[in-house]
C-alpha cells in the first residue's frame, strides 16, 4: 500500500482542477477522512476551487509499518487543520 505522501504526488501528478484545470499545489491537497480502504481527499486550486475526491486504496493481509510510515503520518496529522464535524456539516 503507498503511503500518504505517495497519494498526495500522485495526485498531484495526475488530477487539476475540473473546473479551470489548475494543477494542485501539494500543501493544497488534504485527508479529510478514511473509511475502510476509502480515502476522502480535499483538494484546492490556486482560484479557490475546491473539490473532493473518494479513492479506494489496495490493502494487503499483513502490512508492514516502517519508521517512515510512522513520520508520514505524524507530518500529516501535525498539518491537519480542519474540523471533522465542520467538513461534514456541510
């Protein structure tokens, strides 16, 4: 399974905005939740577009957590700025 920073480049990589094609700066591209194996990910264009993508990630039996694994998340959690119950309300 790649991890989250994988996700992010590859979006990064592959998705623009669908509304004026801007790519995505990487710091604009958010976890906003995880059910199952379903990523929700929050995505802002330069204009102010934002959008929200549902992506479904492969999971093997036995995953091995490495120490970068363990860094990615805590980077990722320490930038999350947003509300769960104030993504949701709307």
């Amino acid at each position: 399974m790649p991890n989250l920073m994988e996700i992010i480049r590859q979006i990064q990589r592959d998705l623009s905005c669908p509304i004026c094609g801007q790519s995505y700066e990487i710091g604009k591209i958010r976890l906003r939740g995880l059910f199952d194996r379903t990523l929700i990910i929050q995505t802002i264009c330069a204009s102010g577009h934002l959008t929200l993508f549902m992506t479904t990630v492969k999971v093997q039996k036995k995953i091995p957590i490495s120490t970068n694994d363990i860094i990615d998340l805590h980077k990722a959690l320490e930038n999350f700025n947003g509300d769960f119950q104030k993504v949701w309300k709307n």
